[in-house]
C-alpha cells in the first residue's frame, strides 16, 4: 500500500511568511518528487496559511490544528515541522472554561460585563463551563472581535493569579505554537530525532514590537526555545538580521538545504526499516489490523448498553458457542444502524470473559478486511491464500499459485485462476480440516455485507465440525437490497437467523455517547429526542443525534421539528446540512468534497482529494466560477502556488472522521463513508447538481494527467462509467480525451485486465457499461491505428460478449454476432500465430454462444467445421478448454439440445485434471439447474461425467473423490426414479469410502440409508446389509476420528443393521451390532431407538444355557446404561425414567449373577428425582427387596443407605405411595 508522509507545519504567523513561502514554493516540491519517485506520497499541513474569518467563527481554531497534530502523528515519521522566532504567537482564548474556576475569575476583575458577555455558562459541558461564544454580527469582522479579544486575554490573564495551580494558569498565556509542539512530543519516545525545528534569533531587535518581535511575550518565546533546544535533536538555529520595515537577513540557503536533508534522510530511514521488515509483511499486516480490529471492538462496547431483548441474543449465542452438538453457522440480520456491530463485540467480550479464544474480524474496520481473500486468510491462517488486487495485478500471499501469467486480455489458464469458486472451496476444505484438531475454535465475522464481492457467500460450510463455531452479521434491508444480497442467500438455507428488533434504550445510549464527549443534554433536550426518536428506532439515528446534541447548549431553545429529524435519512441531511449553519464551512466547498466522494463510487485517497482541490484553484479563471473566493480569499494571505489551503480540509475531517472509513483501492487507501445513508442523503441534496459536478471532476482530472503522477486514468474511466450509467452523454468527448492519452494502452490493458478478472469471478451487470466504455475508446483507437488496435479492439469486443451473455442480454445477441464476426475478420493472422490462435479462439467460443442463443444449427455446424480447419487451435477447447469462457458460462436456460448434444459428444480420451475439472462443472450446471432436460439425457450427461472423472479418481482419490460422488449419487437418484434398481445399487457400491468432503459424506450416507430402509422394508435383506455394510465403510473411519460429530450417523447404522440380523433371526450378529452402540454424542432420537432396539432383543434372547443368556442380557442392558446415563446429564427431568428403567432389570441380573457389588452400584446410580410412577414403582421394589435381603444378611449399614434413597425417591409423591413410604419407614425403625 502507498506510505504517505504527513508533515504538520507549525509556526507563529506574520513572522514567518517568507519561510512558508519558501516551503511551499521550493523545498516541498522537491520532496514530493523525492517521495513519488519512491513510491510514496508527501503531504504538507501548513493551517496557518487559507484560513477563512467564517472558519474561526466558532472559536474552535486550537481544536482543529491540534487534531491536526494527532492526525500527523499516526503517520510514518518525520511528520512535524516547527518555525519559531522571538515572536511568541497567538494566545488563544479557552474555549471552555471550568463553572468554579470561571466565578472565582469572575469575583476578581472588574469589568465582569465583557466577561459574562462572551462567556456563557452551559451545563450541557461535563463538569458544567462557561462557553466562549460565536463570533456573530459585527465581530464578524476580525478587525472588530481582535480589541475584545484581546481585552479578554488580558483580564482573564490577570485574574488567573489568583488560581493556585500552574496547569490552570498555562492555559491562558500557551500559543497556539507551544500548544501544538507539546501535544506533537506528547507519548512519543523518539521525539527528539523525528522532529525538525528551526530556531531563529534577531540580533539589534530593540525594544519596540514589530513583525518579528512582542516585547511583552519575549520572555514566553525565550522559554518556548529552551524546551524546544531540550527536546529536539534536529535542530537549526540561525542568527538574523532586521533589515528595512519587514524583512530579515539570514541564510536562507541553509535553512533550505538543513531541512531537505532533514526529510530525505527521514525518508529514507523508514524505507530501510521497511525493507528489513518486508520478510514477515504478512504476519505484520496482520498484527496491525488485529490492534485495530480490538481498537474498533473496545470502540463499540463503551457504546454498548444491552437491552433484554440483546440480553437473550447474547445467552443464545453464548449457549451456542458452549454447544458441542450444534454444528451450524449462525447469523445476526438488521437493517442499517440497528446496531450488529456492537452486539457482536458484547458477544465477543463476554464470551472472552468465559476463557473462550474469540478469532474475529469488523469487516470494513481496516483498508485490507473488505477483501474477502483478507478476511479468510486472517482467520484461517496459512492454509487460505491470500490474493492482493493492485493496480490490475493480481498476486497471491501464502499459497503456492500464481497470476502473474495471464496475457493482456487478462486471461489465465484455468489451472492459474484462484477464482471465487476456488476460494470458496478451499474455505470450506481448510474449516472442515480444523475438526481434525483437539482445540476448539471459534469464529465471529462481522458485516459481511461489506465485502467488496457480489457474490453469494458460498464460502461458509452448510455443516460445521463440532469443534468449530460460526457466528456472522449481515445487513437485512428492503432500503439497500443488492448490499442483502448475502441474507437473501442464507434465509432460502436451513441456517439459524436473529434478526435483530427495535432498540429500546435509547436515552440511555445517547447519554453514554454523549458522555464521551464530556456533554450531556437538558431534561427538555432529552425529552425532545425521545419523541424524535420513535420512528427511528437504531442506534445509528442515536450517534447521528448525538453528533449533532453534542453542539446544542443548555441555554438553546428546541424549536420542533428543526433541531433534530425523526429518521435516519433525515438525520443524515440535518447533519451535512449543519456543516455549513454550525461548523461554519462553505457551502460551496462542502458540496465539492461530497459530491466528489460520491461521484468516485469505491472512495478517494486524501492524497487525491487535495490534488484535486489543488486542480480545482488552478481551474477557477477557466470555469469562471467563485468556488475560491467563496472557500478561501486571499486577504491574509497570498497564494503564490495557486494550492488549495489545506486547512479547510483539515476543518472538514475533523467533523466527518468519525463517519469515514478506509479501503485499499488500486494500491492506495481511499476514504468513503462508513454508511449507506449518507450515499442516499448526498444523491438527494446533490441531485441537480451531481451532473455538473461529475464534468467538473473529469475536467478536474484531465488536467491532472499531465501534471500528477496517480491512478488519475483509472479514476477518470471510473468516473466517465458512473456518468454513462446515469446521463450517457458526451461518452465521445470523454473517451477521445482518454484516447488521446500516450500511454492509454497501458491504461486498457490494465483495466481490461481488472474488468476481466471480476467478470470472471464477482460477475455484476455494471461492468456491461463498464466494458462498453472500453470498447468505445478502442473502436476510436482503431479508426486511428487498424493494424495496432485490432486485436485490442477483438479482445474487449469478446469481453463485452461474454458479459452479454452471462446477464441474458438477448436483445444485444444479434449485434454482438455481427461485432464478433467482424472482430474475427479485422485480426491480422499473420502476427504472433500463438496470441493470434488465443484471441480468434475466444472470439469464436462467443460466437458459438451467440448461435446456440438463436437456435441457428446449420450456421452453428458452419463454424465449428471452419474452425477445426485452424491447425493451431485444439477444438475441444471451445468447448471446455483452458478458457474461462466456454459452455460453463451459459446459463441453465440456454443449455438447449444442441448445446447438450455438444457436450455428450466431446471426447473423453486423454483428458487431463485441469478439463476434467471444467467438464465436471458443466456436468453440475446442467443436472442442477437444467429443469427441461429429459430423464434419459440426464442420466447421459452424469454417464458421460462418470466416464471422464472415474479414471482420475483411481489415479488421484484425494483429489477426486468428491467429484465422483456427487457424480454416483445422482446417478442412484436417478436411476431408481427410473427403477433401474440394479444400476442404482450399484452406483451406491462404487462410492469411495474416504476423501469426501462431510457434505458429500452425508449425501452418500443419506442416500444410502433411504436405499437401506427401502430394502429391509420388502425383507430385501442381504441386499440391506451390503448397503449398511458400504456405509459402515464410509463412517466408521470419520467416527474413529471424531466420534460425537459421527456418533448418529455410526449409530444408525448399527440399529439398521441390528434389525436386519434380527429379521434373519441371526442374533448373534444382532448383538454384536448393539454390543457395539455409541454411548456418547447421540441426539434424542438416536438414543430412543438404541434404547428400543436392546430392550426388545434384552425380552427375546436366547441361549444354550440359561447363565449364557442372562450374560448376554446383563451385556445389552449395561451398553443401554451407558447410552442413558449420558443423556441423564445432559438433560435430568427428561432422562430420568428411561435411565431407571434400563437400571432396574440390570440390578435383577446382577442379583442373579450373584454379581452384588455391580447391583449395588446400579441401584445407587437410580435416579431420585423427575421419575414417572412405573419408574419410581419398579424402582422402590428392587430397592426393597434388597435392602431386606441385606438387612437379614446383617448388612445392616449399606441396607439402611438404600431404604432411605427409596425414602427420598417417595417423598415427593407421599400422598400418592402412603402405604409403601409407611413400610419404608418401619423398616428404617427396626
């Protein structure tokens, strides 16, 4: 990603005109090249320079330059630049002042009118302060406010000595100088060598004041020096001479040349340290945006305040998580704002409170997490490639597969592709492999509805190992129902959905959101927004009026249905609307910035912004507009390198940052807004306006071409698609400005490399517009240069073809043939025979599409005999070759006869992986989507699969297997529909017995059964016991491996094959199968029929001898004890009965087996609560019989622990047992 330089310029103002000056006109050009000559990108902050009177009329100056400060701060080093002289600067005014310290002010000056007038106390401030007021009416004017300004320093000066502490007292005599370097040495170790300061003193200065030296603050300056000496070691200090009213002699050349050297040997450190660090880039890419990831979480939770209705989310979930018979993803849906990302943290950290490890990502949080290659790798690891897209090249992190092959049609051979569908597949692979491990694992990903994919999320398993939790939020909203596209999706599935309702404490979330910013509001205030609020009902609504209630005053009169709206969008347009009203920006430029991050669709980086404004001064005599007079006139202030004052940008960011996020795009991070309302808000307020603005900005750009290094071509090809797509005029104009450009070849190919590879694998109807302006540039390129744009003009044509194609465009069919057939006859087949056979392979591939669209056979067998006459092109790559655009491609509704005929008559000698595994998913397209294909043709098509896979499965299983499956299992499917019986068994037998996915295991599985109970039902049952058999063969490694995920699927198999044995009357496979039962992991139902099956062989058993039979008896019965003893700790009130119910004939065969420490175990182990009245009546009798039996042996100790376990087991019934509890009691007397 680009590395951008941010250097605050700080300096005391009249005194140090020249030296910005110099800084702006000499030396930051040459550290600009010096940076874009790296790479990188160098940006300048000078806030004493452009300022407007409206922009400090809300006394909010300090505020702004020193979050420009921490703005510099955050970014790579040197970012701070001090100019300070013997002028010690402006003091501003406090903007709050503390309620106790401002009356003890107040009782010891005079003139406490001025004071009171311009000080107000608002109780909304935490603690309560007395606010310095707007600038309004004729203080307007700075002429008019600097007198009371300045009266006021010098009071509230004088009064401070009578405040005790010297941290109160700094604040009324520190400039705004001072106060920027110490918030810039603030928490930084490394200060000393990363800033760079220049000291100027004047010799001969006399005792008047003048531009260059205040000889009542000289003291200040003197001092601001010595902490300035004590904390920078790079510093120059030079001696200067006043010469005439307003200048100095110094040496200037070596201020200029010490502070180049400066920022270049800064500069460079931190490449090198780049460089050294680039060998674990990925790990550090990770760690940081894991610190960010926890920053935005820590975020959210003090934003959090939970409801009942989160509080049983929140239990759901966490139950959810502890689960280990749960092997779901489950989802949390909402509309916009309804507050998913701060549930999702509460869940995190109280989930994290229980010791459970949390791997979890806030999808958009970072520039990298909208990428969903990103967002795998982060929580899977190594094992899921990374793929970065950058300026249309595409590589690959942490996996062994390249792109850096494809041609400059954009194009790679199959096997080179990490496609979505790849990328989904090896998600699933590498989850699935983590229930091969003995940790658990937890994964909670949020919104990912802002991934930059179209795509449905194919990627999240259906079925999750047991030690494997999934837990997602998506957007659900009929206002934004393309970004619901992933809900839509996974409502139609068998998944677990919250959606989340209305929130219902408001005030108290406002309150706390306010709190942050030390305000609060009136009881009035508070009322007011409740009643605003109840149409809103998000928390989104409540951080958009607390952006705006943090402004109001405790003195503001509500005026209804002005100070605050009642609805999201609403809320959003007060707000842009109160950039202008409260924050005192230009509305000119205000309409500028937003209009401009909206035309750019994906976001700006602020790098772009400023150039642009930048561009936009240059531009103003041309367009004859005021835009810069309106912003920023110059009557402080000269503009000699017609830049665009950073400062109003400053001013702006510092309102809307918390409502931006960043992207990387094309290498860079971009800024656009964190949310969906403002898109709409800024449509609706800009929509007569947006057209202009859109020309403004291509006009913008053009200029920019030439004279700024960027992705300005790029940009302008995405601005010019957003302009076609809504007013589709002067698409000439546009494109032959572009075509005029020198490198625009480069520019094409990059772009049609992009377009292609989305196209490919994040398909959507925008990139028809997308590819069209493509091919209007080329066809112009090609009026110019037919020999040179030919092939150019070939490739995007069979782009925009192909786009056609994959979105139904039937009405374009007949035009894109004739496109097509002349981009056949315009190349040249006697250039590069290779790339020549490349491109008139693609290009005919589209025209096949086009005939078998029309139906045209006789035209379609034409072709295909002409182009089988081209020795350099293989035939059978039209179909399903090396291409990404063969009959994969056609959608289910085109699959007609002649297309299938096609297909069942390709080849299938010599196929290798890589078009094997193109056939295969054409095979799936046709068998699953195909409603019109007959029975018989779909068997064909799984036949003529079958013939291709097969071969490749016995060389490689591991790869194979679940294509082969899937194959065999429609093919049983469908042959029994047919009553093929025969064929149908044995496409079951022929499946493989390891290597499959868990979703192609319980497709077999379920297949397999369903044939099982088909058989055994028509006492079919030799043939019912190879079918278990194979099964068992499928299941038993899976169970061994992880035995409570497959405990059911192992179970069922035995019962099924337990009943079979049981109905040859052979029993004694029958208890074998049972002997062998799972006793942990069963579902309810499960265990009920295990339960069921050993009790009736437990009535019916025989045996040679009688102590045999009781043996084998006592066997089944302990299997069914293990079974229920588990589910009665999983569920007691439920278990209970069934667990004394197998317990008690046990305690007989113990009994009868003389077997009596087993009995008495057994006995001990009934249940002594939740038992039904069979239960507790069989149960009391056994417990009876032997406690007497014991107690006339003289075991009269363990007798009497077993008569009061009856005792207790009758209590609760006493009524119900009187006779029986009586008889216990007696006998406990005696």
């Amino acid at each position: 990603m680009q590395k951008v330089f941010r250097v605050f310029v700080s300096s005391t103002f009249s005194d140090f005109k020249d030296e910005r000056e110099i800084l702006q006109t000499e030396i930051f050009p040459e550290i600009k090249k010096y940076c874009v000559d790296k790479g990188a990108l160098f940006q300048p902050i000078d806030l004493r320079w452009g300022v407007s009177e409206e922009a400090q009329l809300d006394q909010k100056t300090l505020e702004v330059c020193l979050d420009e400060v921490k703005h510099c701060k955050d970014h790579p080093k040197p970012n701070f630049i001090l100019l300070t002289g013997d002028r010690y600067g402006w003091i501003p005014l406090p903007f709050m002042i503390e309620k106790d310290e401002f009356e003890i002010l107040l009782s010891k000056v005079k003139d406490e009118k001025l004071l009171k007038e311009w000080y107000r106390l608002d109780e909304n401030q935490i603690p309560a302060s007395y606010r310095l007021q707007e600038r309004k009416g004729k203080y307007v004017k700075y002429e008019e406010w600097e007198k009371v300004e300045n009266t006021l320093r010098e009071i509230l000066q004088e009064a401070s000595k009578v405040l005790k502490k010297e941290s109160q007292i700094a604040k009324y005599f520190t400039s705004a100088t001072e106060a920027e370097f110490l918030e810039r040495i603030s928490k930084d170790e490394n200060v000393k060598d990363n800033i760079f300061a220049f000291i100027r003193n004047i010799k001969d200065k006399g005792n008047t004041d003048n531009n260059f030296y205040e000889a009542n603050n000289h003291e200040r300056a003197a001092k601001l020096k010595e902490k300035i000496r004590e904390q920078v070691s790079n510093l120059l200090e030079l001696d200067a001479k006043i010469v005439g009213k307003n200048e100095l002699d110094y040496e200037k050349d070596r201020f200029k040349e010490c502070l180049k050297k400066f920022l270049k040997e800064k500069i460079d450190e931190f490449f090198k340290s780049e460089n050294k660090s680039d060998q674990g880039n990925d790990d550090k890419e990770k760690k940081e945006d894991g610190n960010l990831f926890l920053k935005f979480k820590t975020n959210k939770l003090e934003d959090f305040i939970s409801t009942p209705e989160l509080d049983k989310v929140t239990k759901e979930l966490l139950d959810y998580i502890d689960d280990t018979n749960s092997n779901k993803p489950y989802f949390i849906s909402g509309r916009s704002g309804s507050g998913k990302s701060a549930l999702m943290a509460h869940i995190i950290d109280e989930a994290e409170k229980n010791l459970k490890k949390i791997s979890y990502i806030f999808i958009g949080t970072t520039p990298r997490s909208t990428n969903l290659n990103y967002v795998l790798s982060y929580l899977l690891g190594d094992n899921m490639p990374y793929v970065e897209t950058e300026d249309g090249n595409i590589t690959i992190k942490n996996a062994k597969i390249s792109l850096s092959s494809q041609d400059d049609e954009g194009i790679s051979s199959k096997e080179d592709i990490f496609s979505y569908k790849d990328m989904c597949k090896k998600a699933v692979e590498t989850i699935n492999a983590l229930g091969q491990k003995e940790e658990n694992f937890v994964f909670m990903i949020d919104a990912i509805d802002q991934l930059n994919t179209n795509n449905n999320p194919e990627w999240i398993p259906e079925i999750l190992p047991s030690n494997v939790k999934l837990i997602i939020s998506m957007l659900n909203d009929n206002n934004y129902s393309d970004d619901s596209s992933a809900y839509n999706f996974i409502k139609d599935r068998n998944y677990k959905v919250i959606e989340l309702k209305k929130y219902s404490k408001a005030l108290d979330l406002l309150e706390n959101t306010l709190k942050k910013k030390n305000r609060k509001v009136t009881q009035e205030q508070s009322n007011y927004f409740l009643e605003q609020y109840k149409d809103a009902q998000t928390p989104f609504f409540i951080k958009m009026a607390a952006m705006e209630m943090a402004e109001w005053r405790s003195y503001d009169v509500i005026k209804k249905d002005v100070d605050l709206a009642n609805n999201n969008k609403d809320v959003v347009k007060e707000f842009i609307s109160n950039l202008g009203s409260i924050h005192h920006h230009s509305k000119d430029f205000i309409q500028k910035i937003l209009c401009y991050l909206y035309i750019s669709q994906n976001g700006l980086s602020e790098n772009e912004i400023l150039e642009l404004l930048d561009c936009i001064v240059k531009n103003n005599n041309k367009r004859n507009n005021k835009f810069i007079e309106a912003v920023s006139p110059e009557k402080w202030h000269k503009n000699p390198i017609q830049n665009f004052p950073t400062v109003h940008w400053s001013r702006l960011w510092y309102v809307l940052k918390d409502l931006l996020k960043r992207s990387v795009i094309d290498g860079r991070e971009v800024l656009y807004f964190f949310h969906r309302e403002f898109e709409n808000a800024i449509y609706e307020i800009y929509e007569n306006e947006l057209k202009k603005e859109t020309e403004n900005f291509l006009e913008d750009i053009v200029v920019l071409f030439d004279t700024s290094k960027g992705r300005w071509q790029v940009l302008f090809l995405s601005i010019l698609e957003f302009y076609v797509n809504r007013y589709n005029e002067n698409v000439d104009k546009y494109c032959q400005i572009l075509a005029n450009k020198n490198d625009i070849d480069d520019t094409l190919r990059k772009r049609n490399k992009k377009l292609t590879y989305l196209s490919h694998n994040n398909p959507s109807k925008d990139l028809i517009s997308r590819f069209k302006i493509l091919s209007y540039i080329v066809e112009i390129l090609y009026k110019q240069d037919s020999k040179k744009w030919a092939r150019s003009k070939a490739v995007i044509t069979n782009n925009l073809a192909t786009i056609y194609f994959k979105f139904n465009k039937e009405d374009k069919v007949k035009d894109i043939k004739e496109l097509l057939k002349n981009s056949l006859a315009a190349i040249d087949s006697g250039s590069d025979k290779e790339q020549w056979a490349i491109t008139y392979k693609r290009i005919f591939t589209n025209l096949l599409f086009a005939y078998l669209y029309i139906g045209d056979s006789k035209e379609l067998k034409d072709l295909l005999s002409k182009f089988r006459g081209y020795k350099q092109i293989n035939s059978g790559d039209i179909i399903f070759g090396k291409e990404p655009y063969t009959l994969l491609d056609i959608t289910p509704d085109q699959l007609n006869d002649s297309a299938i005929d096609i297909f069942l008559n390709l080849p299938t000698e010599h196929i290798d992986e890589n078009l094997a595994n193109i056939l295969y998913d054409i095979c799936v397209k046709i068998t699953n989507n195909n409603k019109n294909i007959n029975p018989k043709q779909y068997i064909m098509v799984l036949e003529k699969a079958s013939s291709i896979i097969k071969p490749l499965y016995e060389k490689l299983p591991d790869s194979y297997s679940n294509h082969y499956a899937y194959i065999l299992n429609k093919l049983a499917v469908s042959y029994y529909e047919l009553k093929d019986i025969n064929s149908a068994i044995n496409r079951l037998f022929e499946l493989p017995q390891e290597d499959m996915s868990d979703e192609l295991v319980n497709i077999s599985y379920n297949n397999i059964i369903s044939f099982t109970h088909e058989f055994t039902n028509v006492s079919n049952i030799n043939i019912a016991l190879a079918l278990l058999i194979k099964a068992k063969d499928i299941i038993e490694p899976l169970y061994n491996k992880d035995n409570k995920k497959w405990a059911n699927n192992w179970a069922e198999i035995l019962n099924l094959a337990a009943k079979n044995y049981f109905i040859k009357q052979d029993c004694d496979n029958t208890l074998n199968m049972l002997i062998n039962l799972p006793t942990d992991g069963l579902n309810d139902e499960t265990a009920n029929t295990c339960i069921a099956n050993i009790t009736q062989l437990h009535n019916i058993i025989k045996a040679p001898n009688l102590i045999d039979q009781i043996k084998a008896q006592k066997d089944l019965l302990e299997k069914a004890r293990e079974i229920t003893k588990n589910k009665y700790k999983e569920n007691p009130q439920k278990w209970a009965s069934d667990h004394a119910k197998i317990l008690n004939p046990l305690v007989v065969r113990y009994k009868d087996l003389n077997d009596i420490t087993n009995m008495l175990s057994a006995l001990q182990d009934i249940p002594e609560q939740y038992l039904s009245i069979e239960a507790i009546d069989m149960s009391f009798k056994n417990i009876v019989i032997i406690a007497k039996a014991l107690k006339r042996s003289g075991n009269q100790e363990i007798s009497k622990e077993l008569l009061n376990k009856a005792k207790v087991i009758l209590e609760p019934e006493f009524n119900y047992w009187n006779n029986m509890y009586m008889e216990v009691l007696n006998e406990l007397k005696d």
